[in-house]
C-alpha cells in the first residue's frame, strides 16, 4: 500500500425521519435518522462513499422523491448536502474521482448530480435493476437520481478500488438487489461502512431486520458476513443509526478506527 495513509471523513448531509417500523420490522412510532456521507483520501484518489439527498429536495421532495415524500419528512438545511460539504474542506466536488454508491435510493444517490466528473461504481445487480422499469417499481428507484451522464462501472462481488487492500466494495445484498458496503483500511485498523445493510446497531446485534426489503435471505446472510468482520477486528459503522452517529467525529476531523 502506498505510504501516506489513507484518511476517512464523514458528512452529515441532512436528517430523514420515517415510520419506526422501516427501520425495526413490527415496531410502532417514528424515528429520525442521520444521512451520513464518507470521504475517503487516497494517495491515489479520492472516494466518496455514498452522496447524499439531492438539494433539490428542501424546496419540493414531492416533486423529486414521489410518495416517499409522504413517508419521510426531509431535513436538508442551506450547506448540508454534499457539495457544500466537501467546499468547506477546500475540496471541490468535481475533484472527487470515485462515488462508491452502497445502493441508488434517493439518500444514498441524489447527490450524485453535483460531483459532474466522478465516476459512478456499482455492483452490476444493482445497475441492471435500477434500468428495469420493474426493478425500479420493486426497488422504490428515482431515476432522477442515478440518470446523471456520469460514466458507471459496474462490478461483480468484492472489489479492491485500488489494488492495496486499503478500500474495498463487499457485496451486502438483500436491501436491494445489488446493495454493497465499503470497507476502508485506516492505520488503526478497518472500518466498514454498511449503508442500508445495517440501519442500526440493533439490527447487527439482534438480526430485527427492517420493515421493507428486497429479500430477507440474502439480507441475513449479509448481516453474517457483517458480523464475521465486526468479529475479526473491524469497527462497524450503521447506517443509519442515530446514537452510534452522534459518537462519530465530523469533517474537518478524521475517522480514527
């Protein structure tokens, strides 16, 4: 691996808050959950784990997200989204290389828009099913959000972005057809960021698995290949976990494993 570290950076792009019961299957109330981006800065590169809400949703999420917008109430303030994000660093979004999409739901995709010259990497499930006019019905896709002119590759299970073992795709299907999550190599250790694979640290622990997915099978075995890392060493960052993110340092600050 290169010899200057690699440095991980997390974002909070906005706040979404939804049935309790989408996140905990049977469980009643609501629950208001972080929309978390990650920056990773690689001598090689640098890589954005997932891009947020699109800002075009603060004025009319009807408009860009459909009935969804009747399900979430949307928080994405002035400066909160993922461009404004990386400006504050000093960075400009379209210097940034790679957007590793976990999935291509609004919060994870809309702010794929804003950064013109990444390129876009997918598992190949979820390409192709977000093309299918009935994987974009079964899936609750927005086109809007992923049909942005960028070019996409597309890969097939585990993927070593840069050949070092330092940031690599780790397929978690089962939240949607091609869902994957990230792990990045710090020098304290690995971290793993799930994205939907794991809404909340609950979901690892106890296997309550969320009230709406693509296949309940494939989602288990996902959540064992999660707790196989988790077990070997590496620092599980949830999804969308509320608690486990008010411990997680905030841009400018780096990720420490």
């Amino acid at each position: 691996m290169d010899s200057e570290p690699v440095r991980l950076r997390a974002f909070t792009c906005g706040w979404l808050t939804g049935p309790l019961g989408l996140f905990l299957r049977g469980e009643s109330g609501r629950l208001r959950v972080p929309v978390p981006c990650y920056l990773v800065e690689h001598p090689r590169g640098r890589v954005l784990f997932d891009s947020g809400m699109h800002p075009a949703l603060a004025q009319d999420a009807g408009a860009r997200i459909g009935g969804a917008s009747e399900i979430f109430t949307v928080e994405l303030g002035a400066g909160e989204d993922v461009a404004p994000r990386l400006e504050a660093l000093d960075l400009d979004p379209a210097g940034i290389d790679w957007v590793v999409n976990s999935h291509l739901h609004f919060d994870h995709a809309g702010g794929n828009a804003l950064l013109p010259n990444a390129r876009v990497l997918l598992q190949r499930a979820e390409w192709e099913a977000a093309r299918d006019p009935d994987g974009i019905a079964a899936n609750h896709y927005h086109p809007v959000d992923y049909d942005t002119g960028q070019e996409v590759v597309t890969v097939e299970g585990e993927h070593d972005l840069f050949d070092d073992g330092s940031v690599v795709c780790v397929p978690t299907p089962g939240h949607t057809p091609g869902h994957q999550s990230l792990r990045v190599r710090l020098a304290g250790g690995d971290v793993v960021l799930t994205g939907d694979a794991c809404y909340l640290r609950r979901t690892l622990e106890t296997l309550h698995l969320p009230g709406i997915l693509h296949d309940e099978a494939e989602m288990l075995r996902s959540l064992g290949r999660l707790r196989a890392l988790r077990d070997a060493g590496a620092r599980i960052f949830y999804g969308h976990d509320p608690e486990f993110w008010a411990s997680v340092p905030q841009a400018p600050d780096a990720v420490r494993c």
